[in-house]
C-alpha cells in the first residue's frame, strides 16, 4: 500500500518523480503529492485527490521543480482520501515525509507533540512522523542523527523519505516493515517502494534490509551501521526491460495479462521440468534433503494466492498422501499453531512484500518449522530473501490490482512442488510422468479457453445489471470458485460469493431465484455427477444457471448458458477453469464501466496489516 518515490539529483526531479508515482499508482490512487527543493533551497509541496494524473497536470500548471525531492501515491489507512490528507506531510516549512505503513502509538506521539506546541493538520497517523524528526532534529543539530531518535519512538511498520530545509542535498529514508529499495546512479541516487518506480533511469539497486537507514544524496548512498560490506556489493543489477509496462494493444492492463498466461505457463515450467519428472533442483541445493524429511504442509498467504493454497491442499492429500492445512495470514500470525514434527512452511506472495505472510513467516522462525519455502514472483523481494527455499512463478510484472497470471502459474508452481515432495513419499515414476506431461499441455489448453472470449463476453451481459451473483464448485475447483467470485466482487462491484456446490442446501440456496446468477465450475472428475444434480437443484428453483463444464459432458445440454471448456487431465483442470472466471469478471466490469485495473479501495501490494 502506498507508493513513495524519491530523487537526490543534479537535474530537474520533477518529471522523475511523478513518472516514478505513475509506474507505482497499483499501490495506492486515493491522492498524490510531491515536495521538492526550489532555487532557493526553500521547501515546496504540492497535493492532490485522486490519480497521479491530477498531480501531474497541477506540477506543470505551477511550474514546480528541484533537483532534491520526495513523493508519494496513497491508499489511505488513517484520515479519508483529502488534500489535506495526502502526502507530503509536512512540519512547518522546514521538514517533509512520506511513509508507507501504519504507526501504531501516533496516537500517543501526538498528544506529546501537542504539548510541546506542534499543531496538527492532518488526521493521518503520518504527520506525527515530521513533528517528531522536526523536534529531534532541532535538539541535536543533525538530519541523520534527529531522524533515527525519531525513528525509536515509533511503533509499527512503515517504510518513509524525508528532507529536511537546512539539509536541502539530502533524503533519509527508512524500512521496517514496509518494502523500501535505493536506486543508485551516476551524480543521482533515488529511493522508491518498488524497483518498478525507478525502471526509467537506473538499472542498479539495494534491497534495503529490515532495520536499515539510508541517507541519500546525488554523489553519496550512506547505509547506518554498514561496516564490513561496501554499498556497491549490495548493488543488484536488474534487467532494464523485465519489467516493461505498456498495455500493447490491449485496452486494460487486466486484459493483457490474462491473454499472458499461456507463455507466463511455459516460463514457470521451462528449465524446472523433463518429459518425465519436476526437478528438485529447481527449489534449491537444501531442496531434496528437505523434501524427504517433510511429513505435513502448513500453507500460509492471503487473498488469490490463499485460494491457490487452497487447490494445493487437495493436491497434496490426493497426490503425495501428505497433510496440509491452509491458514490466512492474517489469523494465522496470530493463533497458537501445534506442529506435526517435520512440517514444511509454505508461504505465498505475488509481491513478497505482504505484510501478514512476511509477518507470519518471521514469526515462524521460532515455531519448530523443518524449513521454509516461498513461492513468489519479485526474486528481490523480503519473502525470497528472508526463505529457506524459493520457486519464483515467472509470471512477469503484473500491474491490474486483480491477480490473473500471478494466480495461475501460483497453481503451476504448487503443483510442481507437489509432485517433487509427493515422490519423496507414496507417488509413483508413472504417476509423475502423467501429470509433468499434463501441466506441458496447459499453455495450449488456455489458448483455447481464450478463444472463446467472445462468448465469455456475451453471458457478461446478464450479470450488469445484477446485485448477486453465486459461485460453485466441489473439489479442487471450490477454490476456484472462489476465485471466480473474488474476481467479480473486485473489478465490477457485485457481491458475489464462492460455495462449494454440496452446501447449496445448507443455505444459500434460500437466496436462489431468476434474478440471481449462479456460475458453475464443473469439469470431468469424480464428483461430476454430483455436481450436476447440484445444477439440477439449481435449475429447479428458476436459477439463472451459467455452466462452464467439459466439452465431452455438456455437449448436449440445451437448458444452461454454457460455454464448453476442452477436455484435460483432472489434476490441471483448476488451472484451466481458472481463465474463463477471469474473462468473465473482466468484461462485466467493462460494460459497467468501473476502472478495471485500479479498483475503488484497493491496491495491488497490501504493505499494511
């Protein structure tokens, strides 16, 4: 949550700083602001409600530049999306922040603040952060000094840049907690939330670690506390067009993404797979040792990538006759959790900057784990960094809030790893070579699922005008289901929910009538025909019925919306049904006209608990 972007230059800053926000805006577009040093070294800011847009368009209006400046791109915690609100805060004329994160004694702070005679504009727990590096700053003379006493009265997490009036070469900035990456140039040096903000004009960056403070400045990058390591070895080179961002031809962000899939697949699979076996390798050197000691599953991660977990869960008992449990992050950091010996901790992150699975994962180190293993898709990220074993998911930058390939190679790389433990324990050479020979066809098998778009749009049509909307699966594909239905209730506003299709009569088929639909995920495995009496349930009671079923069992049905899906092998089919359930939230929220790839209220990297 939050995007902040900082320049220590010798040119204009400006245009650097808002493009840096327009390239972080997936984490937050409820308002957007920059403070900057001007020709007279004086402190200049400016703030806006809503997108970067609006910030860009007041910065050329006003003319505004330095070459020393901070910004900021919010998804607001404390305090409502307002002007006053926004970020830069500031202390009088003399010191601006931006932070990332939540403060969880501002409280406290301010009422101190307030009796040594500072004022308060702002109802964000931010602007405490200037007062305070303001009074010790005062107190002791120093930018670097008053900035770390400051930093030890703080309680929480957050990730902040701040200038200061009498050190007008300077940014300090700071991370716990929150994601925070210097970029290191030649007479400049930036400091972003993101790699991703600082693509433009440097290559080269350090992961700040948790605890670290940096002061930055054109010529200088200087890490508190570094002594045996130079800056320089810390410096990681990032390959300049990994991480392009452009829609192409596509009209959304969303859009491009989920027609990525096939070739973001193959990536995941390429170098980790033969014709015949996962490569245990490709976890890591540990890998093997580890797996042949592993004797239960603790999953951990939120939203899509805890529904993925979810599909594992079936995975792992069916496959490798192994124990899983699947927990939220956010619950799971905060309950006693009783161990089997040699359990493996699994945590998933497409950003591996989330802030309960990071949380969960630090907290693991002290719970008796075998190991731990993350699957993420930033190689640089905490998660990666601070894991026993990574899989990185390939799927390429990902900048629409809603997951779509980030969820599907997730499920590849799941799979992977089921079959590379599950080999360890009861499957079979045959069994593994089926199901590697599977996952090779699931690239193609999704083209195909593409080409029925067209269709996919039309059923979008009944679904404008509706409040509800129900999801059905059983098995491994009640997950996704609930998949389909978080899709749906992110980009186009519908409440939606996803159920597996056994429970209908335990409830929500009371909520069952003509004007609500009701979505199916009925592939060809062994509860289909369950799941067609489901339907059947459905049906009787006058549901709207859209099925998605396999092209060999619904052929001939003629009293369903339906769209056909190609025949697959049972264990990859979760993978496949998963792209029509993105089709189909895509193109409802275009025709209700919402903003596809940055929804109301969320944002793409949720840094915050």
């Amino acid at each position: 949550m939050c995007g902040i972007v900082g320049a220590a230059t010798h040119r204009a800053v400006g245009g650097i700083l808002i493009e840096g926000l327009q390239r972080l805006e997936y984490r937050g577009y409820d308002s957007a602001g920059l403070a900057l040093f001007d020709t007279e070294n004086e402190i200049r800011r400016l703030r806006r409600v809503g997108k970067v847009a609006e910030l860009k368009q007041a910065r050329q209006q006003a003319q505004l530049n330095g070459n020393v400046g901070i910004a900021h791109t919010r998804w607001a915690t404390h305090g409502k999306p307002t002007e006053s609100n926004a970020h830069p805060h500031a202390s009088g004329d003399q010191v601006a922040v931006v932070h990332n994160g939540i403060i969880e004694n501002h409280e406290i702070l301010k009422r101190e603040l307030i009796q040594l005679g500072y004022d308060f504009e702002s109802d964000t727990d931010t602007e405490v952060i200037a007062h305070m590096i303001h009074h010790e700053v005062s107190r002791c003379g120093d930018f670097r000094a008053g900035v770390t006493q400051a930093l030890e009265k703080l309680d929480g997490a957050y990730a902040i840049a701040a200038i200061h009036r009498d050190f007008p070469d300077n940014i300090i900035a700071a991370r716990v907690g929150s994601p925070l990456v210097i970029g290191l140039g030649i007479g400049e040096n930036f400091v972003a939330s993101d790699p991703q903000a600082l693509r433009p004009v440097t290559d080269r960056f350090i992961f700040l670690e948790e605890g670290e403070v940096v002061e930055v400045s054109a010529e200088e990058v200087s890490i508190f506390g570094l002594n045996r390591e130079s800056v320089d070895s810390r410096a990681v080179r990032l390959d300049r067009g990994a991480d392009a961002v452009d829609k192409g031809e596509y009209r959304h962000f969303m859009l491009k993404e989920i027609h990525e899939q096939p070739e973001a697949i193959r990536a995941t699979l390429e170098g980790r797979v033969t014709d015949s076996q996962v490569l245990v390798n490709a976890f890591g050197v540990d890998a093997g040792d580890i797996f042949c000691n592993t004797r239960a599953i603790q999953i951990v991660a939120c939203g899509s990538s805890y529904y993925t977990g979810l599909v594992a869960q079936y995975w792992f008992g069916q496959l490798a006759g192994i124990p899983c449990s699947v927990e939220i992050a956010s619950e799971f950091r905060y309950r006693r959790v009783a161990n089997i010996e040699g359990t493996l901790l699994i945590t998933i992150s497409q950003s591996g900057e989330t802030a309960d699975t990071l949380a969960a994962l630090r907290d693991a180190v002290d719970k008796d784990y075998l190991a731990s293993l993350c699957l993420c898709n930033v190689a640089n990220s905490s998660l990666v960094r601070e894991s026993d074993l990574s899989l990185m998911i390939k799927a390429g930058p990902e900048i629409c809030v809603a997951s779509t390939k980030a969820f599907t190679t997730q499920l590849a790389d799941l799979l992977m790893l089921v079959l590379a433990i599950g080999k360890q324990a009861r499957l079979s050479a045959e069994e593994e070579k089926d199901i590697v020979q599977a996952l090779g066809t699931v690239p193609d098998l999704i083209s195909r699922v593409l080409g029925a778009e067209d269709q996919i749009a039309e059923l979008a049509e009944l679904f404008v005008e509706k409040q509800h909307a129900l999801f059905l699966g059983r098995g491994t594909h009640y997950p996704v289901a609930m998949e389909g239905a978080l899709k749906l209730k992110e980009i186009s506003y519908i409440h939606a929910e996803g159920y597996p299709a056994g429970e209908l009569k335990h409830g929500p088929l009371a909520l069952v009538d003509d004007s609500m639909p009701v979505v199916a995920v009925a592939p060809s495995h062994e509860l289909f025909d369950k799941v067609r009496s489901n339907l059947e349930e459905v049906r009787a009671r006058g549901g709207q019925l859209i099925v998605f079923g396999d092209e060999n069992q619904f052929a001939e049905d003629k009293e369903s919306e339906l769209i056909l899906m190609p025949a697959c092998h049972p264990v990859v089919s979760p993978i496949i049904y998963t792209v029509p359930m993105q089709l189909l939230a895509y193109h409802v929220a275009v025709l209700k006209g919402t903003d596809v790839d940055q929804p109301r209220n969320l944002a793409k990297s949720v840094t915050v608990e």
